[in-house]
C-alpha cells in the first residue's frame, strides 16, 4: 500500500517557547491543566504570547479524561473570547481535550462521533493549535488524532490531518515537574505506542525509523529520569522519544493493547499509560505468531532474540517496567475482579469496536480478547 507521514514543524530545548512570539497572534487562548497553571514555565507561554501583543486568555482545562460535555463547554468558552490562536499547555488528557474543542470552536454544529478522515474541516481558517506537552507520553504534541468520551464512557477516536499541531513546542522544563509516578506511566505510554507501531500492519519505513529510535531513547533514559527527576538532557531526551513514538504510532496505527487500555479506562481509576504498560507484554505474546519477522528487524532495540519466541519482547519490556513500579498484572494493580466477573463482556465490546484493532497484525476473536484479559489480570502467559 502507499503510505504517507504527517509532522508538524518542532521546536525543543529550553528556548523552544520563543516561538510563541513569532506566531503573530492577536487573541491567543491558553488551554491548561490545573495542576500546572501556576507553574514557571507556563507563565513563560502567556508572557512570550504577550510579548506580541497579543491579548492572552488563560482556560483551565477541567476535569480527568476528555468527555464531549467538558469539550463542548471549553469550545463554548472559546468562543467567547474569539482566538485566532490555540495554545494547549499539559499532558495527554489536556491536549486532546484542547484539540477536539480546537474542532468544535471551528465547526460548532459538527458531530463528533460522526468525524471521518475524510472530513474537510477547515480549522485554520478559525484558529491555529500550539501543543505544548507536559508529560512524556502521549505525543498527542505531533499526532492527527485525538480522543473523547461520550457521556456514556464510548471512546470516539478522531483522526483527520488538520488536527496535526502548527507546532510543537518541547520544553524539557515542564516535565521535570512531575512525580515519578507520572514519569514512569507517560513513560510506559511511550513505550506501548512505540511497540505497537512496529508491529503494525501499517508500519512503513518512516514509521519504523521513529519508533524504534524512541524505543532506544525511552529504554535508555526513563529509568534516569526516575532517579534524577531535574536533569534536563534527559528530560529532553525522553520528550523526543515521546514525540517520535507519537508520530510513529498516529502515522503508522496503534493495536490492540491501546484499544484494551481504553477500554478499561471507565472501569477503573488507573491510569491510561499504567494499564499500557500492564497489558502491552501479554498483547506482545498474543500477536507474535503474527510479529516475529517484525519483531526481529526492530531487534537492535528490543534485544538480539525479539523474534525467538513468544516471551522474548514481553520480558524486554518487564525488565524495564517493573523496577520503575509498573505492576505485571492488573490485580496487581489494584482492577477490582468485578472488572471481569461482570464488566469483562463491556470491556472487551469496546476495545473490538476501536479502529486500534484495524492494523494490529492479529486478528483477535471476542474469546480471544476476554482470554487475554484475564491472563493479563492473572498473570498467566499468553500461549493462545
């Protein structure tokens, strides 16, 4: 098939938020996560954004996951102050919901969960978007999708090439704000996205180039970024490999341990990047009859015998994630059982229903799916 790679333009390293200044914005609205907003650096975005004479409103985004009710109330409030420029300042959560209001601002009567690919949106003739991320993980800063929840807890993934940011901006600065715990699950986020780029059926050469590199920067830098939380090299480092991972897995698809972490993301309080680091070496196992040759091209990162046998990348990955505190199962993790005693059906409906599964190199049945959720919680190896 042909394939195509959508970047937007980068910038990195502590002078990366000067380019706010270059944007020529008159009404610039900041979208940020309120844990963040007081913090150094996201005062440097709004007096950067000043500096142009710009008038500059700062929007708190509210609340955990992004859902099409809090989306539709940061779109009403950006309609209200009219920005000819988006700035989105936090991680994941915060920027998809920023860039799916960026697409309700734009087109306010447009249906989200009706949003194709092939959507002609036309949102920069509204409103540009800056991503600046906060966190390690999502690349959401570099990627053509985003995702919602409806009111009900359905996951409306959206994907178009004008969702693309104009730029992102890698501060090294801002991530070294956060807890180690929140290091190590944007880390184990990077990772997943990273892994199941490679073995996607979509993968190509641009992708497999950004994933792996991110595979090799992550394994290298997250547990350094653990130990010495300020180091900036290293936090600029794994900002790279998030971004790179993120380009890699929006460009070539994510697969079906991103569509179970979704999935179980209404059942439970543990985190999006936790859960991917729990399920992603059991998912690994699943698909390898289907992933060896691919698997062993990318072995340079994940170690000389990835394509052996089943176990081989699944335990790469727990040597990594398990010192840094990443649970190997989701008992372990605190799931209570109800999740599969009576809410396995839900999740595994959900998770079949992600485009996510379109491109992983295995087709996976209803049985299957319940299976590998219940090795996952068990600790069982996936021998199916």
């Amino acid at each position: 098939m042909s394939a195509f790679f959508i970047a937007p333009r980068v910038s990195a390293g502590p002078a990366a938020l000067e380019q706010l200044g270059s944007l020529g914005a008159q009404r610039a609205a900041v979208v940020v996560d309120p844990a963040i907003v007081e913090a150094e650096r996201t005062q440097r975005v709004v007096e950067e954004l000043a500096q142009s004479s710009a008038a500059v409103e700062v929007l708190r985004w509210d609340g955990p996951e992004p859902t099409v009710p809090l989306v539709d109330a940061l779109a009403g409030r950006l309609r209200s102050f009219a920005p000819d420029w988006i700035v989105g300042v936090g991680g994941g959560r915060t920027l998809d919901g920023a860039k799916a209001a960026w697409v309700r601002y734009a087109r306010p009567q447009l249906d989200l969960a009706s949003l194709t690919p092939l959507d002609e949106l036309k949102l920069r003739s509204v409103a540009g978007f800056v991503a600046v991320p906060s966190t390690s993980g999502s690349g959401c800063d570099v990627s053509w999708t985003t995702m919602v929840r409806s009111s009900e807890g359905r996951a409306i993934e959206l994907a178009s090439r004008e969702l693309v940011p104009d730029w992102a901006l890698l501060d090294p600065a801002l991530p070294a704000t956060m807890p180690p715990e929140v290091t190590v699950d944007t880390g184990a986020e990077l990772i997943g996205h990273a892994v199941e780029a490679i073995v996607s059926e979509w993968a190509n050469p641009f992708s497999d180039a950004f994933a792996r590199e991110a595979l090799a920067t992550a394994f290298s830098n997250l547990p350094k970024a653990v130990r010495r939380p300020e180091d900036l090299e290293v936090r600029l480092a794994l900002h790279h490999a998030a971004s790179f991972a993120g380009l890699a897995a929006s460009n070539a698809q994510f697969g079906a341990a991103h569509a179970l972490a979704v999935a179980l993301g209404p059942e439970t309080t543990v985190s999006y990047g936790r859960l991917l680091g729990i399920l992603l070496p059991y998912v690994s196992e699943f698909n390898y009859p289907s992933s060896r040759e691919r698997l062993e091209r990318a072995s340079a990162v994940l170690g000389a015998g990835a394509g052996k046998d089943r176990s081989a990348v699944a335990e790469r990955l727990r040597t990594l994630l398990l010192p840094l505190g990443i649970p190997r199962t989701l008992k372990d993790a605190g799931l209570p059982s109800t999740v599969l005693s009576t809410g396995r059906e839900r999740v595994v409906s959900r998770a079949r229903a992600s485009s996510a599964t379109v491109a992983n190199p295995r087709v996976a049945s209803e049985e299957e799916y319940a299976r590998l959720l219940g090795c996952a919680f068990d600790g069982v190896a996936v021998m199916f």
